[in-house]
C-alpha cells in the first residue's frame, strides 16, 4: 500500500506522462519502459520525437561516422516500428552527404507521410559539399503548420497541391529554382511567418543572384 501511495506519476492522466516524457531525449523516454510494466509502452505514444546524431549513445570504442549514421538510423527505425500513436512533432539534425544516408531519409520521409499527421518538421543538415534533395512524398506532409528545412535541395518540378495549414516557414542554404519557390509560397494560404534564415537562399535562375 505504502509503495502504490508513492507511485504517484504512474497515476498522472496519459496527457501529463506525455508531456514529462516529451522533455526527455527520446533514448531516455524509451528507458522509462523497464521502470514497470504499465510504463512499458507508455513512451511509444508521446508526440514528440527528436533525434540527432549525437543521439545514439557510443561505448568507449571509437566508430567512424558513417556507423554512427547507421546506428542511429536503426534506432529511428525501431522507435517508428513501436509507435502506438500519431506523431505531430518531428526533428532530425544529422551531418551527412551520402547516397546512402539520402535513401535512409528519404524512407523516414515516406514513412511519416503514410502514416502520421506531422503538423511540425523540421530537417536540419550539416551538409558541406551539397544538399538534401528532398523525397517527393515530403509533398505529402498535408499537415504540417510548421517547417524549418537546413541544406535541403528541390530539384524537381512543382506538382504538389500545397500546404494549406502552413504557419510559418523556415528557410536556410535552400537550393530550389524560382519557379518552385513561388509555386511554394503561393500555395501556402495560411503562411504567417517567412524566415530566410542567415539570408542563404539559393535560387537558381538566369535571370537572378545566386544568393538572395
């Protein structure tokens, strides 16, 4: 009795364990699954999920980056094979330039654009020699209200139907042509907040700077 008396945060409302576990890292919120059985999966439901590269813990031995890529890469893809629910809120920072670390993406993309309402994205790349080229079904990601893109690239013709619940929009070293930043823009109705980031914007059009 005395033990069921001090396990109080077991007993807070689903809502509030959320948004305690959301103020974790996501590798800390999955350990909380060994402190009893009714917290096993209580993590596998929280809205949030932010990885970085520096997410997946290393031991003593030394790896190179592409390992460290690849771990944290089967991470990500074991937390998206547990969830339990919808998630809204997502963040991947990682430095990387390969076509290999391109493919891996762009299936975490496709993954969230099936089956999660994301209202807030955002894709953070530490990339010096070249940019994101973002997957098609990002297009797909019909409720996003918020976005921030880093070093991502649209290298392709403009054929989506636009964001309509779009807020704000975050910008910065995005390669795209003018055609496609205008086809953006104007099927963006809700747009509120438009920020160029450090000012990198590359357009590529002949008739224009490089660097806006």
């Amino acid at each position: 009795m005395q033990a069921q008396r001090l396990d109080r945060i077991t007993t807070l409302p689903q809502t509030i364990t959320e948004i305690i576990l959301c103020l974790l890292p996501i590798e800390e919120a999955a350990r909380t699954s060994i402190l009893s059985r009714e917290w096993r999966y209580k993590w596998t439901t929280i809205p949030k999920l932010v990885f970085f590269q520096s997410t997946v813990k290393t031991s003593t031995k030394e790896i190179t980056d592409k390992e460290l890529r690849c771990n944290l890469f089967c991470a990500i893809h074991q937390v998206l094979l547990l969830r339990q629910a919808p998630i809204l809120d997502f963040t991947l920072q990682i430095s990387a330039d390969d076509i290999d670390t391109y493919f891996e993406i762009d299936q975490i993309i496709l993954h969230l654009s099936k089956n999660h309402t994301v209202m807030k994205l955002r894709l953070d790349f530490c990339w010096h020699e070249s940019s994101y080229p973002l997957h098609l079904s990002f297009f797909s990601l019909r409720h996003l209200m918020d976005l921030y893109l880093h070093n991502c690239d649209i290298n392709h013709e403009p054929t989506f139907n636009g964001f309509g619940n779009l807020t704000s929009l975050s910008l910065s070293r995005l390669s795209i042509s003018r055609k496609s930043l205008l086809h953006l823009l104007s099927n963006c109705p809700s747009l509120k907040s438009l920020c160029l980031v450090s000012s990198y914007l590359y357009i590529h059009s002949h008739g224009l700077p490089k660097l806006i």
